[in-house]
C-alpha cells in the first residue's frame, strides 16, 4: 500500500484516477473480490468506491483482522533480540512501532530498545554515554563486533570439577593403600582373610565372583540346590555363526551383470590408483539386464530423480510417456538449460532381483540408467559404507547388490 502511494505521489496521479488505477493491477482473489464488491453495492444500491481512501478502508476491512493491533502490540511487548543482530534488532522494533501508529517520546523508545538487548551487550553499553537512539545502536554495533572478535575462551587446564576431584583423591587413597599396607598387617593375616572370600559363581575361595577364574553359571532349583553349568566360548561362537549363516541363507545376493555394454560412452575419468577391491572413494556402479543388454547402473543418493540415458532409449526403442510436471534441468552444457518432458518405464534385473522403475529421459553421459532418493525410498535400502554393498527388500525377500570393483569401473568408462 504504502509502494503505491509512493507512485501516485511521484507521477501526481489525481485522486480520482487513483482508484481506477490501483484495481488495473488487481489479479486472481483481488480481481474476484472487488468484481462482487462492486456487484453488491450496485444491488444494494450503495455508492460505489471512488476514492483512494475509502478503497484502503475497503481492503484493510477485508484482509486486516480485529485482532490484528493487539497482536502487533503483544510481539512489540515481548520483543528480544537473542539470536538477531543489533540492526535486525532495532528494525524489527522499529517496524512493529510504525504498524501499530504508536507515538512515544525517545527516552521510551531507548528504554523499550535496552531492556530487550542481550545481556553481554546491555552491560557494557549502560556504562557509556549516548545522547539518541541512533548513538545508542552504533555503540551497541561496536560491542557486538568486538564480541565477534573475540569469543570467550574457558581455561581447560584450570577446570576441575569435584566428581574429578573425588576420583582423584579417591585412586590416591586407594594406590597408597595397595601398597602401603597398615601396620601389623602381615602375609599370614592377609592369606587368612583371602581364604575366607567365597565367590558365589563358583563357590570356590580365595576371590570373587568378578575375579573368578572359572566361568561358570549356577541355576537355583530350590531347597538349597544348585547346578553348575560351564559357558563355552565355543558353544557360544557356533550358536552365533550358525545364526548368521541361517540370516545369510535368506538373502539372495545379485552381482553385477556379464557382458559388452550396450553402447560406448563419451566420459573422461581417472586411472583408478587404488587396490582393486578398495571402495573407499568409489560410489556405487554395477551392471544390470534390461531387454538382454548389458547397461551400466548407478546409485546415487545425491540425486533427486531417477534417470534413463537418451541413448538407451533410442536404442532399445523404449515406449515414452509424457512427463506430468515437465521440469527443466541445468546441464554443464553450452545449450542452457534442458527440459525434461518425457518418461520411460525400465525394466532391469540383477541377478535374480528383478524390478521396474520409471525414469525421466535425460541426455546424460555418465550411465544408463541412475537410481537415486525416489527409488531407494521407496525400496527401504540399506547402504554399507565399508563394503558398498546395498541391501533393499523386494517381494519379501532381501537381495544385496554387489558393486563393481573400481577396475572394472574404469573399463566400462574408457
């Protein structure tokens, strides 16, 4: 409201061309609602609006609410400026003050400004002399830069809390004990008194059950009978591995697809320089079978959209469906941007995991096709970073996909 008086202003439009003027500019909702409003005062037979003041007082009565002032007044109230700047700060008060039309004098503002600062500004500029509210702000400005300079640092050397202080004191005690032992404490007394610890795991003497060198387990049975049960490592470790191979039987594990790719493709990439089996900076490529082409595949979850190479399209004579929200994608190309208005859905399996998946059609160099976030979502996929190995579920059933070694990369991309 306030840009087009401003306008009006600056080209000296008549007041009553203003209003004929201002709904020109009227679009969507605004359009609709002053087409009724002129509707129902003709019907009604009221005067019709001609002036830019009862124009304002026809918008601010439809879009401002009642409650609207003392909203404002409440967040003027409680106004602080913690996480803002000194600036952001003072504009934001500034501009609740000319919303609500309060009209106070500048000792009130300067108080209402202080009490709202932070406390680590607030106490240093008290003791400063300032004559307005904008020497006030600058000073404040100077300090929350000095702050900024210099960030408060804690002595970690001159810290010490009292649990460390115990814990200290507590070793020292306990390390002078041990080997110091008090006076008339001899071999034999400290034999006897060994001999009589019982260890309630074994029920043997001399330790405890902490200590016991036996591992050994007692079941209660009532009546004060007991069985001892001896834990094997090895029971243990078969138990485990027979339980990880029994997981291992469940998962279908698919490798990456043999064969000539489906085409040569135009990419620059570097001599792999690390052993072969190395995935550490390696994402995840592998190959997959899709109408008995061999294709190359990548999962990436950096990418927002599942994609298909125009290439493989045109070559495999794939059907294209019309992309529902046509987009455009900004390629490293001297074309601009590119839109993606087409679809294709792919089927692909590897190994014996078998899927569809629809892609946007791109013209892209760097694959054949590339899963990204849609997919794994939908998929519920694992990702193990040391392995860069995927496992997802499929059907019931939980396949982990196999990458291609950083060799094998190289060579598809050469």
């Amino acid at each position: 409201m306030a840009k087009v008086e401003q306008l009006f202003d600056s080209h000296v439009v008549e007041e009553e061309r203003r209003v004929s003027l201002a709904v020109l500019s009227f679009q969507g909702h605004a359009l609709n609602w002053w087409t009724a409003l002129v509707l129902q005062k003709r019907k009604k037979g009221l005067p019709e609006i001609e002036y830019w003041f009862d124009l304002k007082e026809a918008l601010h009565a439809r879009h401002v609410p009642s409650y609207y002032k003392r909203e404002l007044m409440d967040k003027l109230q409680r106004l602080q400026q913690r996480t803002m700047f000194v600036e952001e700060y003072r504009q934001k008060m500034e501009l609740y003050i000319l919303r609500v039309g309060i009209d106070e004098e500048e000792d009130l503002t300067i108080a209402r400004f202080l009490s709202g600062l932070n406390y680590n500004i607030r106490d240093r500029v008290e003791l400063l002399p300032y004559q307005n509210l904008n020497e006030l702000v600058q000073m404040c400005i100077k300090v929350e830069q000095q702050l900024l300079r210099k960030p408060i640092r804690k002595d970690s050397s001159l810290s010490f809390s009292k649990s460390d202080f115990q814990k200290k004191d507590f070793s020292h005690v306990k390390e002078t004990a041990h080997r110091h032992p008090a006076k008339g404490q001899d071999k034999g007394e400290t034999s006897k008194r060994g001999s009589e610890i019982k260890c309630f795991k074994c029920l043997g003497r001399g330790h405890v059950a902490s200590q016991c060198p036996t591992k050994r387990t007692i079941v209660l049975k009532g009546q004060d009978l007991y069985s001892s049960q001896e834990e094997s490592s090895e029971e243990s470790s078969s138990s485990s591995d027979s339980h990880s191979d029994k997981s291992s039987k469940d998962k279908h594990h698919s490798y990456p697809q043999e064969g000539s790719l489906l085409m040569i493709r135009r990419l620059l990439n570097n001599q792999p320089t690390l052993p072969l089996n190395d995935q550490r900076e390696n994402i995840f490529h592998t190959r997959c079978d899709v109408l008995n082409n061999t294709c190359s595949l990548i999962i990436d979850s950096g990418s927002c959209c599942n994609c298909c190479s125009t290439r493989m399209v045109e070559k495999l004579n794939l059907t294209l469906l019309p992309h529902p929200k046509p987009y455009k994608l900004h390629w490293l190309n001297e074309d601009g941007d590119l839109e993606v208005k087409h679809q294709v859905l792919v089927k692909f399996s590897i190994g014996k995991y078998k899927d569809k998946v629809l892609c946007d059609v791109i013209p892209m160099e760097a694959c054949h096709i590339l899963l990204g976030r849609p997919w794994q979502f939908d998929r519920k996929t694992t990702h193990h970073g040391h392995t860069n190995e995927i496992t997802l579920q499929h059907h019931s059933k939980t396949f982990v996909l196999h990458p291609l070694t950083p060799t094998q990369v190289a060579s598809d991309q050469a």
